[in-house]
C-alpha cells in the first residue's frame, strides 16, 4: 500500500527531532569558565513584614511567574532547597506577565520570565515605584517546545544559504545608519531574475501571545523605525502562507514549528500544503561565526529570547539577603549546569554565556 503524503511528512518531521535530539548530548556547550560554583552562606527569611511571605506562618516565600519555566525552576529550587533547607518556596507559575503584576502587587517576592519585558510592563511598574524594574538574566530560551528560534522563513526555490545579523537589521528596519537592504542582489542572491527584484518582506502584527517579538525585534535593531516597506500581516500563520507562496519573500517569525503539534501551540492548518515550501534561513552573529539553523544543537541563534526573573530594586537599598544569595546561586555554576543539563536543554535552554555574569551581578549590588 502507497504511504500518504501526510504520513511520511510526519515521519520525516518525527525522525528529524529525535535525530536533533539524540545528538545534544553530543553538541552540548560547556557553562562558560567565568561561572564559578555557588558558595552557600547562612541566609534566613526576613523577620520584619514583607507582602510576598505567606503560609500560617508567614514563612513562605511567594513567587509568581511564567509556566514555560515551571521544570527549570522546579530543578532549581530543589537544589537551592539542598544548599538552603530553611528557605520555603510557593510558586504561582502561569504566564510571563505575572512577573511584573506580582512585583507591582508586591505580593511576588522576584518573577520568574521567560523573555525581556514588554515596554507597557516596564512602563507598569516604573509608573507604581518611580523606578525601572530589574531584570536579571539566568541564561537563554533558544528551542521552547521544540520550536525553531525566532527567526527568518524564505520560500524553498530561494538560493540564500544564510544571513548575518546585521543584515537582517538592515532588511528590517530603517535609518539604522549602515544603508537599508531592498533587494536580493543586496545579499548576494544574482542568479536569474533575483537580482533586479526587491526583497517583499513580511511580519506578524499578532505574535499570538507566545512572545512580544516586535517589541524585541524594535529594541533589537536599536530603538529606530521599522522599515515602510514591511508588509504587516494578521499573524504567524499569515506569514508563513504567504513565504510559500511568493518566491521573492522573506518573514521575520516568532518561534515557530512546521514539524508538528506541540503543547500550547496551535498545529498550523496548512502544514501539509506548504511546509516543504518554506525554509529557516540560518543566522550568523557576524561574517566571522558560524550561522545557527536555531534547533536544539549548534550555536545559539541571534535572536534567541534571554530567561531570567523580575526584582523589585530600589536604587541604592540591598536586596533582602535571601534574594541576594539566591539571584548569585542562578547565576553560579551549580544553576548553570543545570539549565546545561540534557533535560532542560530538550526544553530549549541554553546557559549564560563568557561575561554575562559580571553584567548581571552590577545589577543587584
């Protein structure tokens, strides 16, 4: 009997993860040198009032945040609970913008994220306290749900092989000073009638929720305009139909997945028809590193979102002694192998990386 044309896809699909999957082991980074262990110190709950400590006792510390992080912090916390027996934890995990809601409500003692703030977070609790939240980076969500990163989808007849970061700012955005890219032959594709033909490029006005990508991609390519030449489109899937179906287009995506249905997203509905008529442009950091295809193995992507947790930091007050220690614990080498671990780097996490350390730390000290 002739096997369907959906069945092998998925097959391929299926065989292409767990071939990514067998082979992390193998591509696995070491944390960086510069990650030094955790030197645990005698640290105890504040005996004086404090909104997020709950329980009879009051003994608890309450944390809210983003459920994508649920099985990293679950490690986490039980390690920290080795090193740090007194320290109870009760974690309220359902989304990324219980991380600022909680701090501003003063009921959260530190929010875990999943990603940067969005501006009307930021602008949230700047309005409640008169100064900017404090983000603190624990390490990097390449891959979530086996997703591909964020990142640049062309139709499959494009010749390009990959792109730098740099270029793709440049497509993207305007007036970013280095001279817009408007055309194929911009980025050396000249065979046939690609070079004389301008680059029709696409993005999502709805990120659905997954991640603010365009308030990501806006800081990213440094505060300045998008370009007017952008086709704004309802949403992901939108972009990726009309990659498909137009061979001179380019769509800068959220995170996403052409191989199948993954938990909390929505199986794209035209997968089948058009899945083997787009492609993931690998992304280079620079003309002098490799590209990442933005799966499991191989460098991180240019445009991989940071983890980390939201602290309520009053310029020129110490943090509460627990949370001190426990923000120098994520970001030690006992947290970092842990994020480092083949279990959660299935998730799609990624350590911190040479000389984040020292940029974290200046911000709780």
């Amino acid at each position: 009997m002739k096997q369907s044309h959906n069945s092998s896809f998925l097959k391929r699909s299926l065989t292409a993860v767990f071939c990514a999957a067998a082979c992390l082991l193998a591509n696995a980074v070491e944390v960086a040198p510069d990650i030094k262990p955790y030197e645990p110190k005698p640290i105890s709950i504040p005996t004086e009032y404090r909104a997020y400590l709950t329980g009879p006792d009051k003994d608890t510390i309450y944390v809210a945040g983003n459920d994508v992080l649920i099985p990293l912090f679950d490690k986490l916390h039980a390690r920290f609970k080795e090193l740090h027996p007194n320290i109870k934890f009760k974690f309220l995990m359902w989304g990324s913008t219980l991380s600022v809601e909680g701090l501003v409500s003063e009921k959260s003692a530190f929010g875990p994220i999943g990603r940067e703030n969005r501006r009307v977070e930021a602008d949230y609790f700047k309005e409640r306290f008169g100064y900017e939240v404090t983000y603190f980076k624990i390490g990097y969500d390449h891959n979530p749900n086996d997703k591909l990163s964020t990142g640049i989808w062309v139709n499959s007849t494009n010749p390009i092989k990959q792109l730098t970061k740099d270029q793709v700012k440049r497509i993207y955005s305007s007036g970013n000073g280095k001279g817009d890219i408007t055309h194929w032959r911009q980025l050396g594709v000249t065979t046939g009638e690609w070079a004389d033909l301008p680059i029709h490029a696409y993005m999502p006005r709805d990120t659905q929720g997954i991640l603010a990508m365009i308030d990501e991609f806006r800081d990213f390519i440094g505060g300045v305009a998008y370009s007017p030449r952008i086709e704004w489109l309802p949403n992901g899937n939108k972009v990726i139909d009309s990659v498909a179906q137009d061979a001179f287009s380019m769509g800068l995506m959220d995170y996403w997945n052409n191989a199948m249905e993954m938990r909390g997203v929505t199986k794209w509905k035209r997968m089948e028809e058009f899945a083997p008529r787009v492609k993931f442009v690998p992304v280079a950091w620079d003309e002098n590193t490799p590209p990442s295809d933005g799966t499991l193995t191989g460098s991180r992507h240019p445009f991989a979102s940071p983890i980390g947790i939201d602290i309520n930091k009053a310029p020129g007050k110490p943090l509460d002694a627990w949370l001190k220690a426990y923000c120098e614990f994520l970001v030690s080498k006992d947290a970092q192998d842990i994020i480092n671990s083949p279990e959660m780097r299935k998730f799609g996490f990624r350590p911190l990386e040479a000389g984040d350390v020292a940029v974290e730390m200046k911000k709780i000290n």
